[in-house]
C-alpha cells in the first residue's frame, strides 16, 4: 500500500468540500437536531443470546443463580492475565472488583463495565489516553455513567482509545484475534475488554465510526444511536456535533439492555426484540463494496443469501454512488477535526505531544479556512437529504462495517480513511447504525452494518437482532 500522510488526506478532503457542487446559495443550512423517535414494530418470539453473555449475566446476578463475587474474580482475573498483552486499560479501580449486594430490581446489579477514557467517572483520571494534557481528576460522572451506576453496575476502570478519539485504529493495543493487529479504534479498549472477558460490557464513543470498527474488527456488537438518544456530557470532545455515548456488547440484547439503562425509558429498547427478516426490504448499494478485500466480499455475499432465504428482499440501490460516500468521509473529517482543533485550543494541549498523526490532522485543521467549514455544513445538509432518499423503497440499509479485516499494526497509519468509509456518513447525517458479526476471513471476525432511517433506533436494534439469528455467532474466545 502507497503510504499517504495525515497531512495530505486532510488536505485532500479540503480540495472535495472546495469543488463539491451545492445546491445554490439561497439554501437554508442543516444544522442537525435530534429526530423525531419512532416507534418498533411489536417484539416477536423469544431472544437468544450467547452463553455468558452480559443479558444472562444480570438475569442471573438478580435472581441468585450466579454469584456476584464469582463475576467479579472472573473478570479480575481476566484483567491481570491479559492486559498487558492486548492493551486495554488506562486505569483499573480495584475497589470495584468488591461485591456489593445485589439490589432488587437494579438491571445490571453486580455487572463489571468499562468505560472509555474520553469520558469522565468520578474519582478517575480522563487523559483521552494522551500524554499531552495533564489527567483530568474527574469530579462528577458523565450522565450516563451515572446511570449506569444507578442501575448497580461496577464499573472496573477506564480503557484505552485512540488518542483523544481521533482515530479507528487504536494501534498502541492489540487486537485480541491476533495480536500482531490493531483491535480497531478509537474504542479499541472498549473491545478488548469485552472480548476477553475483562468486562461484560462498555460505555464508549462514536463521532466518525468509532464504536463500530473496533466492533466488527474484535467480533462484537456495536451501536451508534441517533444524537441525543444518549447524553452527552462530562467528556473530552472531539466534535461537539457529531459525538455520540455508544454501547459495545456480545450480543444485541446486550446492547438493548445497555441503552435500557442509559437512553431509557427502561425496557422500551430490549422490549423492541428480537425482530423480524421475512419481507423486510433491505437496500445495498456496490459503492459499498469497492475496494472490499475478497474475504470481506464472501462474508457478505453469504450474509445477504442468509437473509433472503429467511424471507427478506434484497434491493441494489442506485441513489448511491461511490461519490456520495467520498464526499461524506471528506465532510466528516473536516467538521469532526475543525470542532477538535478548536476545543483542544481551549484545553492547552500540547500538539507537540500527541501522537504524528492526532498532531498532523489538528494542525491541519487549525489553519482550515472559515469558508471551507461554512461550505463543509451546507454540504452536510445536502448530503443528509440525498442519503435519505436511499430509504424511499427499504427498510434497512446493509453494508460491510468495515472494507478490510484488522490491518497490521506496523501498517495502521494507513487505514484512517480505509476503516471507516462505509461508517462516516451515517454519523455525518445522524442515521443510527450498528454493526454485528457475520463471519471470519482468514481467521479474524468480520462486521456487517445496519442502517436505518431517522429516529428509527429502536427498529434498527430489532432488526439487527433478527439478523444476528441467522448470521453466524463469532467463536469462543481464546488467546493465540
């Protein structure tokens, strides 16, 4: 692969916004608000999870059958043989691996979580696992996180991501399929520790594509909601308009019962499961394959035959083009970094410090002309409407998460664009998605990418588990 600097990949995403046509000067900006939440289709048949999954896990902490100090040395356990091979955590609070006592009617009494270290947990340090900012000594929780305490999680410590979150590849961790691979990022720690069996669950971030790559690269379940569906608060910003708090699980229920708990109202989330596939529309486009390594092709190819026997349509959608998705990524990353460069301005960073290519993109954006970001917002408003137009005739849009399996970590540099392409333009236009597991290539988990119209989360979460019914379950988990 021909290496391409930070530097002029933003500088080429200026050079798209710069000739992208708009569609004439008397245009009203989008400047996008939450949309309007829709209701399910009504829940149908029992929902299967995985053995030992977070979902089971609390049934079984609330009703006796598992016991809350076991959990807890489980995942301790886990924690002390396993992170410092893979990488996962920035900061451990020994004092939540003591069982508490279980709490009737707490949805994740007894539960160990994890919680990305871009967002703060009182009485822990939040340093976006950088070296250049002074630790952050957290005073209050996050509002989620506090939800999640609420509901009698132990939440276990704070994990690794790519510095400050800009970026998908987490390369100082390790992917924990092969640990001469990136786990993906920027919630890399987030994954690692759930796959490992370090935690249950976690609380991550999702601006560009940032849950759901480390999702499809480690073989989990990540869920980008629609904005606000989650607050945002006590964190350290990347793009105040493009942040989303994101859950990462085994399992869509457990996600479900994630956003049960930090979205709420409780049960309205896990209630929507599991779904159904038969007659459901469902669009894809060949943009979304171009430039697929052939694994990623067969995995998907055998996705889409899976869910056409179970009943659903499959719909080649022409109103995407290769084009819409490049302008979408150019878009996003100048939004995304301009909001970045000016919020780490206020904080003092010091850009010196930060890792080259974190350092390259801020300085880049730094000097971004005004004219370029007004241009990069009207560009979002077109880009939002001409994507919606792609749901006219489906129901739900279906794509690789991620074009390649998890690259080298001497090679990582050069996936910024890579990973994310087919993910950044559903953040961009505030379309929730999620990526489940649907198979391997080579040996390591591919993702495959849900995609829903505005304000349709709850639908998507009961879509996606129907699909995941079908698709094949990731293997059990063992070092190599």
């Amino acid at each position: 692969m021909n290496r391409t600097s930070t530097r002029e990949l933003f500088r080429r995403a200026v050079d798209v916004v710069r000739s992208a046509p708009l569609d004439g000067p008397g245009r009203v900006p989008a400047y996008l608000l939450p949309s309007p939440e829709q209701p399910p289709a009504p829940a149908a048949g029992p929902v299967e999870g995985l053995d030992g999954d977070l979902w089971d896990t609390a049934d079984g902490l609330r009703e006796g059958r598992i016991s809350a100090v076991a959990v807890l040395e489980a995942c301790r356990e886990r924690v002390t043989r396993y992170d410092e091979r893979y990488g996962a955590f920035e900061y451990i609070d020994a004092a939540a691996f003591v069982p508490r006592p279980i709490e009737p009617g707490l949805p994740l009494a007894g539960v160990p979580l994890t919680v990305k270290d871009v967002i703060h947990v009182a009485g822990m340090p939040t340093a976006g696992s950088s070296v250049a900012i002074r630790p952050i000594a957290a005073e209050r929780d996050g509002e989620a996180v506090a939800r999640l305490r609420a509901a009698g999680a132990h939440l276990i410590g704070k994990v690794v991501t790519h510095e400050f979150a800009l970026g998908v590849t987490t390369a100082q961790s390790r992917n924990p399929w092969d640990d001469a691979r990136v786990p993906g990022g920027s919630s890399g720690g987030s994954a690692i520790s759930v796959v490992t069996g370090m935690a249950l669950g976690s609380l991550g971030t999702d601006t560009r594509a940032s849950i759901r790559v480390p999702a499809a690269l480690c073989g989990l379940v990540g869920f980008k909601p629609s904005y606000g569906r989650v607050p945002v608060d006590e964190w350290l910003t990347l793009s105040w308009s493009l942040d989303h708090l994101a859950p990462m699980g085994r399992t869509v229920r457990d996600v479900a019962l994630l956003m049960d708990v930090i979205a709420g109202p409780a049960g309205s989330w896990s209630g929507a499961l599991p779904g159904c596939v038969e007659g459901l529309r469902v669009g894809t486009s060949a943009a979304f394959l171009d430039g697929c390594e052939p694994g990623v092709r067969a995995c998907f190819d055998t996705a889409l035959a899976g869910v056409r026997t179970a009943g659903a349509v499959v719909i080649e959608l022409e109103a995407l083009s290769r084009e819409d998705l490049e302008l979408a990524n150019a878009v996003g990353m100048i939004l995304s970094r301009a909001e970045a460069a000016q919020f780490h301005l206020e904080m003092g960073t010091d850009l010196d410090r930060c890792v080259p290519d974190v350092r390259d993109q801020l300085m880049e954006a730094l000097g971004l002309m005004a004219t370029d970001l007004v241009r990069a917002f009207r560009l979002r408003g077109m880009l939002r409407d001409r994507l919606a137009s792609a749901f006219s005739g489906v129901d739900i849009v279906a794509m690789p998460t991620s074009k390649v399996v998890a690259p080298r970590r001497e090679d990582a540099d050069q996936y910024l664009l890579v990973l994310s392409a087919n993910c950044i333009p559903w953040s961009l236009v505030d379309f929730p998605a999620i990526s489940v597991h649907m198979g391997l290539s080579e040996g390591l988990p591919v993702g495959l990418q849900l995609v829903s119209g505005p304000g349709s989360d709850r639908s998507l979460l009961a879509t996606a588990c129907a699909f995941e019914r079908i698709l094949p379950r990731p293997p059990a988990w063992s070092p190599r």
